[in-house]
C-alpha cells in the first residue's frame, strides 16, 4: 500500500493536451481521471454507463439536445447513461472524470479527439 496522497495540481503540471483524460487513481472498476479541457469536444454518449464531471478549476459548460448546465470549480455533475452530450470550456478548465475502466472518452464515436485510454501519471 502506498502511503502517499495524491496532489492533484501537481498531477495537472505533468500534461499539457486538452480532451486527453489522464488516470491517477482507481477504486474498484472505476478510474479517476484527469483532464484539461479547451474549445468544445463532440457531440457522444456512453451507452453503458453514467458519467461524473468534477470541475476542479475554471468552468465547463455540458450542452444536451434539449439544456445545457455550467459547472464551475468545486462543482459537480452526473450524466446519465446513453444522455448525448457535448462538453465545451471558453478559457483552459481543469476537470475530473469518474468512471469505469475502459471508458472511452468519445463513446462510440472515434475521431480526431478519441484518446488513448489507460494512460496513467
């Protein structure tokens, strides 16, 4: 067991992509991921499973066919399963995903911002 907590600006300090998830942690099935976000991601959903943004700095605006919702630092939001959506942030913004191992940030759409999976710092 590692006795060491995990310093979570420190972690942000290693990458520098945007839409690139990064894992620091895993509890169980699931992996903590983080990422920097800029400019607007596409438009998917995961059919399988739900999907939690933690925003730790900045703002993330979610839009869904029918809303959208801001969340700002310290705040939260859970995404149901197979809930099209489409992330975007103006300014850099630095989030947190919760979710299952072998999530692809995409879901089923690959494109030009489908990133590896599974790769940890």
């Amino acid at each position: 067991m590692d006795f060491n907590a995990i310093n979570l600006k420190e972690k942000y300090t290693k990458f520098t992509e945007h839409w690139s998830p990064r894992v620091i942690a895993e509890m169980n099935d699931y992996q903590f991921k983080l990422v920097k976000v800029e400019g607007d991601f596409v438009w998917h959903n995961h059919p399988d499973t739900d999907e939690v943004f933690i925003v730790i700095e900045g703002s993330l605006l979610i839009e869904f066919r029918d809303g959208k919702v801001e969340i700002n630092s310290g705040e939260m939001f859970v995404i149901p399963k197979g809930v099209e959506h489409k992330p975007s942030a103006r300014d850099e913004c630095q989030i947190m995903l919760v979710e299952p191992k072998g999530v692809v940030n995409t879901g089923g759409t690959e494109n030009r911002l489908t990133a590896k999976n599974d790769v940890w710092i």
